[in-house]
C-alpha cells in the first residue's frame, strides 16, 4: 500500500512511525511533513491547506489511502473532495468536522439530544456578552467559537478577568473570525480526560484514555498551549467509567449526527470533564489529538492499518484492539516565549543519544533543517516519548533524557510534572 499522511507536527510523525510497522506498508508520504518525518517517509512540498494540489498528488501517485492529521484541512472540506476523486481518506464531511470548527454548532446539538456539558449562553454582540459578564456569578469559562489551536478558552476567576479576555477575543480579535461569536460556560470541576475513538458513521471502537495538559506551567498554571505533554492509559478511568461514557456520549453523539444527516467517520476526539454528576463533554475535536496521539501510538499493539481498513468498510462493530501493558509519556519541549512570540533558529542537541534506546523516541514538532543542523522552527518543538511497565517507570524513562545530559536546546521550556495527576490518582 501506498499512504499519505497530511500534516506536519508531532502527531503526524507518530502516526508515521506506527505505519511504517505495518507489513501492509510499501511507501509514505508526508506532506508537508517535517524532519523526524523525513527518516521513514517522503516528505513533499505540500501545504495542508492546498486541498486541489493534495488531490492532484495523491491522484498521481495512486495512493492508497490517506490520513489527514489536523483539523484545518478536514473543517476546509478535504475528505468531500478526496472522496469525490474517489480516493480513500479517513476523516469526517466538512459539515461532520463543525464538531469542532464550531463550538457552537456542538454545544446546541449536545443540548438537542441531551448529551451532558456545561450550560452556556453564546453571544455575538460584544456589549451584551461585556454586561453579561459584569452581573454574571464566577468562576466562568470564557471560549472562542472557532479554531484558535487550544488557546481561544479562558477559565475567568472575576468579572475583571472576563471582560478582559472577551475584550481580546471580540474587539481586539487576537484569533481572528474565530471569535466572531463567544461562548460563556459555566465552570465544571474535575479531572480531565482525553477520550479519543475511531466511528464508521454507525459503529465506533474506542482507544485507551490520555491525559493531555494544556497550560504552560507546571501545576496547571499560567496560559493555555496547544499542549505540554500527555500520557495514557490514564489509571483513575475504571473500565465501569469507560462504559459510562460510551453510554451517555459516545453512542448518543454517533446516533445524532447520523440522525442529523452528517454520519460522523474517522477518529473523533471528546475532551472530557469527571465531574461528581458523571462525565461531561468539555468540547469535540474531529482528529486525533496532539500531544495524546504520541503515547498511544507507544501503546498500540495491533496496526493501525487495520483500524483504518475497518473506518473505511465500515467493519468496526466487531473490530478489536491490542495494546501494550505499562504507560506511555510524551514531554513537550517548546521555544522560549511559548505560547506567545517564540523564538526560532536555536540548534538542537541531544537526539543521536536516544537512537539506540528501544523505550524512548523523540517525535518531531517544530524542527528544520538549516545547513544540515536541526533547529528550532515552532512554539512546540519536540515530543520526548517513552513507555514503560507502570506510568511512574514511563516518567522516568522520558525525562532522563531531557536537559544539560540529554535532548536540549537554548530556551527550551518543558514542564515537569506531566503525568503526576495519574500518580496522585
């Protein structure tokens, strides 16, 4: 088989590595693909958002199928146009991917078929949403309608604080049309967890629980990133807790977009919150997710490709998985600067002393090459993996290999304490 994955992060480089063990796999190509990328696909030249020219690629080297990591191109109407070239893809409809190009659109089919999540008032005028907010009673959880790459949500502790962030998103527009129209939540309490699932349209397999952790400082504090690392399985998920979510989420959410005419197919992605009246969906996301997908590809036992066969003949009713005991990590190393301007261009040492490590690989994010030395070339720059018997091995595995003696560049940022919530749980 000839693969195509589109995308360029952390994410698509561990998706390449979980199919390049496929027997299954003759090529991939990567597209625009990045340099970890480069050592076991060919990388082309291509934007994820020149839809026409991916077609026209995967049209002349025939390929067989392809995955479209993020969630741009798949809101932008890929897999229609994929699917009218009769190319096989996995990812949902344009009208499916709203899921997550609007959380509007997810909040009021939630509500429709009384799916559980925050209650929420959506505004469009700034004046209203600003009077709103100055009687309103806090905590409040202030979103962006729109993409903004996990950073358009603020959890608001007074109306100062509020006003302030709707400021930015409505009048300022610090994330463009995305904010056109704001969300106001109420603030739901609980750990958080990623709960990712591949869907034919009617059935749906769901993959093991991660934990990802958006905000840029250790203990969960300062502003919000497109990630700082993540690991699965995450050990406070009972398998009872499982069923419950596929219950009271899962299911109701296939079953409504299939009622609704947009039969949802390929890997859906609910963030969500354990509160103590049960789980509730904190947003949709239509791909997998990122940092999570580094773990569970670490994790994963069967190949892939046979999960992306079953979303495409529509055979995942009976469809199992395997996976490996113990845990898997991923640390993100990011820019200095990161989440705001962030610097470029600094070299990176360390990588050629994890080469030989059977437990550990480093997933490249935001990385180039300048002269033949790889540098820094994003907020998120790499994505330190490792797996081990139990979480706590899992840890210890990924960051020994981080810092002065392992992988490290100038003005490197990670935090510290990814994965300790599972610990402490």
């Amino acid at each position: 088989m000839k693969i195509l994955v589109i995308g360029s992060g952390g994410r698509e480089h561990a998706m390449i590595w979980k199919i390049a063990q496929s027997k299954k796999v003759d090529k991939i190509y990567c597209t625009p693909g990045n340099p970890g990328t480069m050592e076991l696909a060919e990388n082309i030249p291509i934007k994820v958002s020149e839809l026409s020219k991916l077609v026209q690629f995967a049209k002349k080297k025939k390929i067989d199928l392809t995955v479209v990591g993020p969630e741009i191109p798949l809101i932008g109407g890929i897999v229609d146009l994929f699917k009218k070239n009769k190319l096989k893809v996995i990812g949902p409809s344009k009208k499916a991917a709203q899921i997550e190009g609007s959380k509007v659109f997810a909040k009021k089919l939630m509500m429709k078929y009384k799916i559980p999540t925050a209650d929420f008032m959506v505004f469009d005028d700034y004046s209203l949403a600003k009077n709103y907010l100055q009687s309103a009673k806090y905590p409040l959880v202030v979103k962006a309608d729109g993409l903004c790459a996990g950073k358009g949500v603020a959890l608001c502790k007074d109306a100062k604080g509020g006003q302030k962030f709707l400021k930015e998103l409505m009048v300022d527009k610090i994330f463009g049309k995305s904010s056109n129209h704001v969300l106001i939540e109420e603030c739901l309490d609980g750990p958080e967890v990623s709960f990712m699932l591949a869907s034919d349209g009617k059935n749906f397999i769901s993959l093991i629980p991660s934990q990802d952790h958006k905000p840029i400082f250790d203990g969960d504090l300062g502003p919000n990133t497109g990630g700082m690392g993540a690991y699965a399985p995450v050990p406070f998920v009972s398998q009872k807790m499982m069923k419950r979510i596929e219950k009271e989420i899962v299911m109701p959410i296939i079953n409504a977009m299939k009622k609704e005419g947009i039969p949802y197919e390929g890997i859906l992605y609910p963030g969500i919150i354990l509160t103590e009246d049960g789980p509730k969906v904190l947003e949709f996301n239509c791909r997998f997710g990122d940092p999570e997908t580094q773990p569970l590809m670490f994790m994963l036992e069967s190949d892939i490709i046979d999960l992306f066969d079953a979303i495409i003949n529509k055979k995942l009713k009976n469809f199992k998985l395997l996976w490996h005991r113990g845990a898997a990590i991923c640390i993100v190393l990011t820019a200095k600067g990161y989440p705001g301007e962030y610097e470029k261009r600094d070299e990176i040492f360390g990588l050629d002393k994890l080469k030989h490590e059977k437990n550990i690989i480093t997933f490249h994010s935001g990385t180039k090459l300048d002269d033949k030395k790889l540098v820094t070339n994003g907020g998120r720059v790499l994505g330190v993996t490792a797996i081990g018997k139990d979480l706590k091995s899992a840890i210890y595995n990924a960051y020994k290999y981080i810092g002065k003696y392992g992988v490290n560049f100038s003005g490197m940022h990670y935090r510290k304490d990814i994965g300790k919530k599972g610990l402490s749980k």
